[in-house]
C-alpha cells in the first residue's frame, strides 16, 4: 500500500488527497504514462483516415486513448504521456510517444489526432533503440511492448497492468503510513478491443502487479480516465511489494 503523504514546511502531515485539495493549482500530482496495444493498428504507410475502425486496425481504439490520456476540457495535461504499440503490420512493430509536457500542434480532436498518426506512418520506422522526434513532443521509435516495459523500468517508473479480473488499484478509506511519492511515477499498460496475448501477458506479469478498476470490463479510454481520477485526487493505490519498481526483479 502506498501512503501519500506531503511534509510541508508548517511541519502538518497531510495526505496527497488533503494536499491536492488545499491548492487548486495542483492536478496530476504524480506522473502517468500509458501503454495501449494495438494488435491489428496499422504501423507504416497510409492509414485510412475514414476507416479507422476498419482497415485502421481499430486505430479509432487508439486515438480515443490518447484523446483521453492528454487533453483536458480546456488544455492539455502535463503530467500524462501515452505511448501505442502498433502491432498490425504491413511493417515492424512501431511505437509512437506523445509527450504531454511537450505536444505541440495536437488538439483534442479525433480526426486531427488520426492525421498526426497519419504523418507519422508515413516515416520509416526507425529501428528499436533509436528515438526519433518528428515534431515537438511526438516521437516515434522500432520496438514492442517489451522494449517499453524495459525503458521504463530503467527509468524507475512503477509499472501496472489493468486487468478486470485481478485485485483493485485502488485502497478504500485511509491507509498507513508508508513512503512519500509525491514524486512517483506511474505507468499503466492496456490493450485494445483485444485481450492481451500470452506471450505479452508473460512479458507483464513476470515484472509488474495486476490491477483491477472494477470488475466490469470497461473501454480503454474509460480506463485511462478512472486512472486520471484516482491519481488526480490522490487516492492511495494499492500495488502490493512488487510496486515499487525501479530496476530489474530477478
Ligand atoms: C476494452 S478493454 C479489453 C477487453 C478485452 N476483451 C479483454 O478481455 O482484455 C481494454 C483495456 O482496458 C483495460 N480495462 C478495461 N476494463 C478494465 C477494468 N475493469 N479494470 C482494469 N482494466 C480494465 C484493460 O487493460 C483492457 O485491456
């Protein structure tokens, strides 16, 4: 269990949630990423913009996520990043990075986030390890979802993947004491309309929790913004002992 617990200098202890509510300047205490996969998103040449569902390989799945993951009602986050795994071919594996801190030229408009996907698939896909930036706070980079989870883990991010069928994210009521993250930062990985495959449930399980947001299956972006909610309101999150993170666990 994580305890959210802010030391300010009039030496009061406060919990994140009372510390988000004492300044309405706050949001997003905690940094968020989000992992979607897409199984059947095209990655390279043209994607069709009026058939995104179709021949997109449901990339409609995706742009809503990011739609989700970055746009407020006015304004974009700063403290969320979304990352896709277009797995679907024609070509390799492709990941592309939007960078909430950064993002310029994007809007909370779903066509126009399909045509930004569009310039990019029209780059070669740069190879796995080499991060290329097309425009401001829009990367793209060769890789799947084991590529992400191991830059990630590099960076220290505390990783998550949502499942409806495992213990909930989620802790009711107060909690204990435990270590200040006001600084954390978390990265939850999704799938599509699909289920996660085997191979790529092993990749997960063997190095980060499972958890739950109900038990219902709810949409992808749905689940990016329930993730929003309890991190913008500093509700402590129970990621058991394999949550902290940080490097490799053997
Ligand atoms: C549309 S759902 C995928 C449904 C798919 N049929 C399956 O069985 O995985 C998209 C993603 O949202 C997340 N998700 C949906 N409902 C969730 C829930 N109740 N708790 C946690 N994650 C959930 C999961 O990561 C899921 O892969």
């Amino acid at each position: 269990m994580i305890r959210l617990e802010v030391n300010l200098n009039t030496g009061q202890s406060l919990s994140r949630r009372e510390f988000i509510a004492a300044d309405p300047d706050l949001l997003g205490m905690g940094e968020r990423r989000f992992a979607i996969i897409g199984h059947r998103a095209v990655n390279d040449g043209t994607l069709p913009l009026n058939d995104l569902a179709g021949a997109g390989g449901r990339m409609d799945v995706l742009v809503r996520a990011i739609n989700t993951a970055l746009f407020l009602s006015h304004g974009i986050r700063d403290d969320s990043d979304i990352t896709l795994h277009l797995m679907g071919g024609p070509g390799p594996p492709r990941r592309i990075w939007f960078e909430g801190s950064r993002l310029e030229g994007v809007h909370a408009d779903e066509r126009a986030i399909a045509g930004q996907i569009a310039k990019v698939l029209r780059e070669p896909t740069p190879p796995v390890g080499r991060l290329e930036e097309v425009w401001t706070g829009l990367w793209h980079s060769g890789g799947d979802i084991s590529t992400t989870i191991a830059e990630w883990r590099r960076e220290g991010v505390t990783l998550v993947r949502l499942d409806a069928d495992a213990p909930p994210l989620w802790v009711d009521g107060d909690s204990s004491p435990g270590s200040d993250d006001m600084g954390a930062r978390f990265g939850f990985f999704l799938s599509d309309d699909r289920s996660f495959t085997t191979e790529e449930i092993d990749a997960m399980d063997a190095v980060m929790p499972v958890r739950s947001l109900g038990e219902r299956w709810i949409q992808g972006h749905s689940a990016i913004a329930v993730v929003h909610h309890l991190l913008d309101n500093g509700l402590p999150l129970d990621l058991g002992e394999r949550g902290s993170s940080g490097e490799p666990a053997r």
